[in-house]
C-alpha cells in the first residue's frame, strides 16, 4: 500500500468499527484525511485491533515520522555538562525515554487532534499505546495518583519509552503542596530512568499547559530537582528539557545560563 491506501484502509476501518460513524464522508484532500485518522485514533477507546490494522499503522507512522525526521542526542549540544535544551516537536526525539504529561486516566487525550502533548504522543506512537495503558490502569484499579511515572513502551516513536507523570492541575498560584508535587513528577521520572538504566530521558514542560502551572515557576522546579537528582545520585543520565514555544526556551535558557536563579 502506498500512503494514501494506508490512510483510506486505516479510515475505513475505524469508521466501520462503530455504527455511529457509518454516515461519515471521508474527505478528498490527503491533508483532511490525516486530520481525520488522527481524530479517529483520538476518540477511539482502548479495545483489541486486528494484526493487519496494526501492520498498516505502524508503516504509515514510520512513513510519517520520516518525514518530520527523528532528532538524535548527538545533533544537540549540552548547555550544561549531561543537560541539552531544545526546542520543537518532542515525537521526534531518538532519547531513551521521553516523558509524556498525562492525565490521572493514563489513556491519552481523547480530544480530537487537540493540542496537548498527552494528544501528540498518542498520536505518533499508535493504538498500542492506549491499549498498554489500559493494561496498566485496569492492574492497578485506580487512578493514577499526582507526582507518580509510569514507564510503557514508544512504539512508533522514535524513542525507547514513554514515561507518563500527572502534574498538579492550578488554579490560582500554586502553593507548597503544587510546587512539591511537580517536583516529584521530575524525581520520579529521574528515579524510573534509572531503575530502567536508561541513558537519556526528554523532559517536556510538565503541567504548563493545560494544566495552568505558572512556566518560570514550573522551569525553576524542573531544573531544580532534575540538577538535585543528578547530583545527589552521582547520575550520568542525560537530560534534554524539551521546549515547544518560544517563551518556555527563553525561560530556560535564561535558567541554564544562570541569568535566572533556580
């Protein structure tokens, strides 16, 4: 199949998965298409896929994620010894993990193509990923608690893992209780890197989003506990603090350089 066949099976399919799509069109333009599939994906709840369905995907994701181009540790240069800043599209970086700010669910975003990580990293990765989590959640039998990581594998990302941490939610400024459960979302990222041994790990901006922590607040604690955790622990754990707008680099790259105090 070429792309356009994998989209048009892949659309197909999900829509005749539930009658409640059956009335759907399917759009001409192959842009509109991919929005769509990405929407099916998101809104689609946990349950067994067939092997063909998983083979199409997964060679359409990587045809994908070709075109965007993966981003090596090597192609980055440290700001400090063992810890790189950088800026863009986190479901490109080849880094042993990547973390992925979640929800207390762990399912991923069910938002069609909305514009949360949790939405992006589901995305690139496929269906397997919403299916591990289910297995997951469904062990523990309860929400996944603030401040805790939970480690699956990446699948059609081009990292190893996903690492899924759930942030404080604020309203307001954040108190003392925020601050020290953002900062165990990072320990406890750090503490699964390496009981994983895991030579590197990207760090998104954790709860800044749609979670609504203040971003320079968030940075100092993010960089903070991560310099805390690798000093205290003698850790050789690279450490890439992933960026995707403009006023979180400057913010960070203010930090690292030491123009903002931590």
């Amino acid at each position: 199949m070429n792309t356009q066949e994998q989209l048009l099976y892949m659309i197909q399919y999900l829509i005749h998965e539930d009658t409640k799509y059956s009335n759907l069109e399917i759009p001409d333009s192959m842009a509109e298409q991919k929005k769509l599939l990405r929407s099916l994906m998101n809104i689609r709840p946990p349950r067994p896929v067939p092997e063909e369905f998983l083979e199409v995907q997964d060679s359409y994701l990587g045809s994908e994620l070709k075109l965007k181009r993966p981003v090596t540790l090597a192609e980055l240069s440290p700001v400090q010894e063992g810890i790189y800043l950088w800026q863009g599209d986190i479901t490109r970086l080849q880094a042993d993990a990547v973390v992925n700010a979640a929800n207390s669910a762990l399912l991923g975003c069910f938002i069609p193509c909305h514009g949360c990580i949790d939405n992006a990293i589901h995305s690139a990765a496929g269906v397997q990923l919403r299916l591990e989590c289910r297995r997951i959640m469904e062990a523990q039998g309860h929400p996944e608690a603030v401040g805790t990581a939970r480690i699956t594998k990446a699948y059609n990302l081009p990292s190893r893992y996903v690492l899924h941490t759930v942030g404080p939610v604020i309203h307001g400024e954040p108190d003392t209780e925020d601050c020290a459960a953002l900062a165990s979302c990072y320990r406890s990222c750090m503490e699964l890197a390496a009981a994983y041994r895991l030579d590197s790990i990207a760090f998104c901006c954790i709860s800044t989003g749609e979670f609504h922590f203040p971003n320079e607040t968030a940075a100092r604690i993010a960089v903070g506990t991560v310099k805390k955790y690798l000093q205290e622990n003698n850790s050789e754990t690279e450490v890439i603090f992933n960026v995707y707008k403009d006023r979180d680099y400057e913010i960070y790259r203010h930090i690292l350089s030491g123009i903002l105090s931590i």
